[in-house]
C-alpha cells in the first residue's frame, strides 16, 4: 500500500463539481492500493500516516504528527500510484488490485480511521473521477510505503 501525503491548509475533493469530503489545516493523503494489500496494511498506513512527524513545533521544525495537531485527514483513492512506470511511455496496471477489491480495502481503512477518532476524517469515491484542491502547505510531501 502506497500513499503521497501532502502537508496542507485546506483540501477538498469534488465529484460532479459537488464536494464530497473537505479538511482544513492537516493531510490530504493519495492511496494506492497494489493487489497484495491486506487489512493489516491499511491499518498500518493509516497508524503511520496520522503518527508521522510532519506538522512544525514552536521552534518549527517538524516534530509534530497530525494527531498531536488534531487536524483533518482526507483519504483519496488513486490507482495511478501504484502504476507501473519503469519501462516505456505509457503506465501500466497489472501490479495494482482489481476495481472491487480496491474498492473494499479502500473503504475498509476509511472505515478504520474514522473508528479511532484521532483525527477529522473525509474521503473521495473509489472509481469516480474527482477534482482535488488543496493547498499545499511548505510545500511539505512525502511517499509512504508499508
């Protein structure tokens, strides 16, 4: 499982030009699951997202995780993560999982995360296309794989 976390002031993600999930100051989180994800490892991304040590401190160095900061987690499916880009000119997608089962993992973890009440949380739509703003905040991104 592969997410791009994106340190943020504000994000939303919008289907059909209608809001679906917004945050304000805290992650907006890119998922990508591959077809060998399990349960166990959407636990584990989300424990390492909300734990991960991004947010400044009052010297500002970034020593803080978002759950120490209580801001908002958007989840945001992306199959195109988990493409494969090495060799050619067009992405591939046999490494990542079938629409279905994507789709129940990816619900799972929004499932997970909003049973831990650490953090506000929002999501996009598994398999719709969506329009995502944010605001980058730094700009602070990182790549997070377990």
């Amino acid at each position: 499982m592969l997410s791009v976390i994106q340190l943020v002031t504000h994000a939303a993600v919008s289907v059909d030009d209608v809001v679906i999930g917004s945050i304000q100051k805290g992650i907006m989180a890119l998922v990508g699951i591959d077809k060998v994800d399990t349960e166990k490892d959407a636990d584990k991304l989300f424990n390492k997202i909300i734990n991960y040590r991004i947010f400044p401190d009052e010297h500002g160095k970034m020593n803080l995780s978002l759950k120490a900061v209580r801001g908002g987690l958007l989840l945001v499916p992306q199959f195109t993560l988990v493409a494969e880009t090495a060799k050619g000119t067009r992405p591939g997608f046999s490494t990542g999982m079938p629409p279905q089962e994507g789709k129940q993992l990816f619900e799972y973890l929004i499932e997970h995360a909003k049973k831990q009440n650490d953090v506000s949380i929002a999501n996009g739509c598994f398999g719709a296309y969506m329009q995502v703003n944010l605001c980058n905040d730094g700009p602070v991104t990182f790549i997070l794989q377990v």
